[in-house]
C-alpha cells in the first residue's frame, strides 16, 4: 500500500450511526512496506460515523488479537471501539473498562483503511495521540518513525501522512472533549453493549 498524502481527507468523524444488524468482520494491521497482516482482530461493524468510516466493537475474551509475530500486547480493555476511515490519515480507538468508563482514547497516524476478502486492512505509521482517562494527551513514538527508518522504509510521503495523523489526533480530541463521555454512552446504548455482562463472564 502507498502513501498517497493527496488522497487524504482528514475530515473527523460525523455523529454514529448504528447498524441495524451488527456484522463479524476482520480488522488487520500492517507496518509500511508490509504484504502479509501482523495483527488480526475479530469484532462486530456496529455502525459508521459519516462518510467512509466504519465502527468495530472488540470484545475482551471473544475478540483476542491474534499476533503474527512476537511484539508487547497492548493495554487490555473490556471493550475497545475502533473508528476506520477509507481516507482518513489515522485510526481511532477508545478503550473503556468494565463498566463503560473510558481507559484511553488513542488515534494512530496510519494509511486510509482498506477492505480487501472480508478484512478491513489498515498500515500503522507508529506514531501516536493518546488521551488517557484524566484527559492528559500526548503525541509519542516519533522517535520509533525515526528509528524505523531504514527498516520500514518510510518516504517523505510516509512523513507527511504521520504528520496529517498526527494533527488530525489533536484536532480531534479538541473537538471530542466537551462531549466525549456523553458520547461514548450513547454508541454504548446505541449498540446495546451490555458491559457489566461482558465484565462477568
């Protein structure tokens, strides 16, 4: 997959939709340069979020991250939320605990989701935004990009989609903050998430 910065369209996105029916699918995540998945993660398209965006609801305990090679697992959440846009410079996950409080919220500068055999494929440019649940936010893991450099084979394309994640994270989480918690109720509800159930099994 290329870096094609032209493409992008770093709108945010729009209130959630849910589906009528929620639909098993694939999310998978690769590095630059990368022909084969390195995570898989099953989950449920429980809605969209305005144009070209699509919502999966991961589930702790059904939806395990498979790993295709070794690497640190990321910090465990009863359900994490993921918003996937077709050309958007980034990736959205919010992490919540197991009564529906919100862990983190992080949005990973990454190439424009694609769907390819029933998987939603996405390129993950290591650099992050991360709030985490006191609302403190952070940009991390440029020095990774840097590091990567010669083994990834980042271009300046690759630089400037990272940069277009990476202010297309603070712009969101500016504009999320004065509704987020209402919000992450409300997809709760809209999607009858029964977290205090899911926690107890």
């Amino acid at each position: 997959m290329s870096c094609r910065p032209d493409l992008l369209r770093p709108d945010l996105p729009g209130p959630f939709r849910a589906a009528a029916e929620p639909r098993r699918v694939v999310v998978a995540k690769r590095k630059h340069g990368d022909r084969v998945d390195r995570w898989r993660w099953a989950g449920d398209l429980v809605g969209t979020a305005g144009p070209g965006w699509r919502v999966v609801r991961h589930v702790k305990g059904r939806d395990v991250r498979i790993l295709s090679e070794a690497g640190d697992p990321e910090p465990e959440s009863t359900i994490t939320f993921r918003w996937l846009g077709t050309q958007a410079p980034a990736t959205i996950l919010v992490k919540l605990d197991e009564v529906g409080s919100l862990i983190e919220v992080k949005v990973d500068a990454a190439l424009p989701v694609r769907l390819r055999r029933g998987r939603l494929i996405f390129v993950d440019l290591d650099v992050d935004v991360v709030r985490d649940a006191a609302g403190v936010i952070v940009v991390r893991d440029w020095d990774v990009f840097e590091e990567r450099l010669p083994l990834l084979g980042y271009t300046d394309a690759s630089r400037t989609v990272a940069a277009a994640g990476e202010a297309f994270g603070l712009r969101l989480l500016a504009a999320w903050e004065p509704t987020l918690g209402a919000d992450i109720a409300a997809i709760l509800a809209a999607t009858a998430t029964p977290v205090g159930a899911v926690a107890g099994r």
